[in-house]
C-alpha cells in the first residue's frame, strides 16, 4: 500500500461543478502539498498546508491532521482546470523528502 | 512561468550516449531537486542539492549523476541509460528545505 493515496484516479466533471479531490496519508507529515500538472509535464505548486484550510481563487485545501486527510476542493470548474492533480506529504522531520500521490486526472468539459 | 529552467525539453538518446539535462533558478533559492516521473508511476525524489551540497540521495543508480556547481545550477549527468529510464525528469526549488517548491518544465526523456 503507498504511503500516499489519492482518490478518485479519474474524474470527469462538466463545467461548472464542484469538484473534491481526496488524498489519504499513512505516515507523520510535517507539510502537504497539492500540485497541478498540464498535459506539457509542468507542475505549479498549488498549497503547501501543515494545518485548517486554505484557499486561492476558487481552488480551496482542508487538511486534517488527526485523520491524515486531505481534500482539494474546486469551485465552478472550468475545463482550463483539466489536469492531473499531484497530493505529496513531506515526512515529519525531513521537510525536503516528498512522497507522491498517483495523481487525479480531471477533465472538465464544457 | 520563467523561474525555473529547464534544457532541452526533449531528448532522444542511445544507451552508450553521454548527455547533460540543466536545471536554472531565477527565484534566489537556496536548495534544488531532481525528481523523475515514470509513466503511471509517482514521481520519485532522486537528489536534493542545499546550498550546492548534496543532502539526499534516494537510492539512485550510479549512471545517474547530479552536479550543483552554485545555487543557481543543477545538471544531471546521464551515460549508459536503460530504456527503462525514459521519463520525465523535473527539477524544483524551493528557499530552503522546509519551503514549498517550484517546478521547471521538465525534460523528456527517451532512451533507445
């Protein structure tokens, strides 16, 4: 079982809808990151969060710390929000060393 | 997005080729990483560099080989590549080790 899980692997959503991506941890964590990858292979750092929520845009990030849960949340979707979207947990006490979710790819159509 | 760089973004090679991915940062930061992305598989850390010293080395074959001759810069150095290699390989930075990081594009990487 990985260290890190993400559900679901694949989401299509229509444009417009709420959307909620989940991402489940096993081990101590010092930090979470949410990470947003285009089909060219760039990734852009999203939310790094260690504790409650955060939000930017109509993207918003809860994590709960006592569960070892995470949720990314989007706000009417757009189909420029197609991407996969990378959960990584930095491990209690080395903030450098990431372990990487599979990844949620999510279309969202018009 | 210009604050991390990488070249080339593409890169076809055989396996008795030597060649150099490169990796620069724009963002003043004091600590770069190597990650490689398989396909259907995480991306896995390979190196993270900390002021130019390398403080990580996630168990990676000795055909791979970093360099980070100033903060700015990191090369991977690859000779003698399986095609089992061919990935994506990103680099990122981050302020320090415990900042969030940033991303370059990344090199793809296809090794006949």
């Amino acid at each position: 079982k990985n260290e890190v899980e993400q559900s679901p692997q694949n989401l299509t959503a229509q444009e417009g809808e709420f959307i909620t991506i989940n991402c489940s941890y096993s081990v101590g964590i010092s930090a979470l990151h949410w990470l947003q990858q285009h089909p060219g292979g760039g990734i852009v750092s999203l939310f790094m969060l260690s504790s409650g929520k955060k939000k930017h845009g109509r993207l918003i990030a809860t994590i709960n710390i006592q569960e070892k849960h995470s949720s990314l949340h989007i706000t009417a979707s757009h189909p420029r929000d197609s991407a996969v979207y990378i959960c990584a947990v930095a491990h209690t006490g080395t903030a450098s060393k990431l372990t990487f979710g599979t990844g949620t790819r999510l279309q969202v159509t018009l | 997005e210009t604050g991390v760089t990488q070249t080339p973004r593409h890169l076809v090679m055989g396996m008795t080729n030597k060649k150099s991915l490169k990796c620069e940062q724009h963002l003043g930061h004091n600590a770069m990483y190597w990650y490689k992305q398989s396909a259907k598989k995480p991306l896995e850390l390979m190196f993270v560099y900390s002021l130019e010293e390398r403080v990580e080395n996630n168990s990676v074959p000795s055909r791979f080989s970093p360099e980070c001759p100033n903060s700015s810069h990191l090369f991977l150095h690859l000779h003698t590549l399986q095609p089992e290699d061919s990935a994506l390989y990103l680099c990122a930075s981050s302020q320090d080790l415990r900042g969030g990081q940033f991303f370059g594009p990344g090199t793809r990487l296809t090794v006949l």
